[in-house]
C-alpha cells in the first residue's frame, strides 16, 4: 500500500475530488496548510501598491491506495491540479506498512 500527499492550491479541490471520484476514488482527506515552495511566496498588488506574501495557503490531499493504483492516481490529482503557473503544488508518495480499520478490525487492503 502507499500513502498518497498532495499539496495543491485550494481552489483547485473541487476539481481534484472530482477526478478522483470518476476513477472510483472517493476517500481523502483534507487539511489547510500554510507554506511556499521554491519560489518563497508571491508578489501581490493591493490598492497599487506592491506585497510580498511569503506564506501561502494550500491543501493538503491524502489518500491511502494499493500499489497498483498509484500511478492513475497521480496522473488525476496532477492533471485536475495543474494550472501551468508557478505553484501548482507536489505530490508525494510513502510506503504504508498496514492499515486497520477501526469498526471492524479488518487490517491489510481490504481495510481501505
């Protein structure tokens, strides 16, 4: 199983839930998060004047996955996410060792 980790801009999570579940995919979970990436925030303009925002919000995307449905995955969150300008996000993906299902007690693939 793999751990699949998105960071996105906000308003692109309708769009990403969306892909997600037309390939069947309809558990995630969301979290605000504050940060930037390379390019150490953005100049933006208000009232003419020029502002340097260092700490940009996104969401965070999480969504646990057998390995062999990965990659198609990856591809929706990236081509629902992708807007071609400068922070458009990461995707990260992690080795999970187990899951359980609390409910039921059900551990392994069958859990998720």
């Amino acid at each position: 199983m793999k751990k699949i980790e998105a960071i996105v801009r906000s308003e692109k999570i309708s769009d990403i839930r969306n892909a997600l579940e037309k390939i069947n995919y309809t558990g995630l979970t969301l979290t605000q998060v504050d940060g930037h990436g390379n390019q150490k925030g953005t100049i933006q303009k208000w009232k003419g004047v020029e502002h340097k925002i260092t700490i940009i919000p996104k969401t965070k995307v999480e969504i646990v996955v057998d390995d062999g449905d990965v990659q198609k995955i990856i591809e929706a969150i990236a081509d629902a996410a992708r807007t071609g300008e400068v922070g458009d996000g990461k995707i990260f993906v992690y080795a999970v060792e187990t899951v359980m299902r609390i409910r039921t007690g059900q551990c392994g693939s069958c859990a998720l």
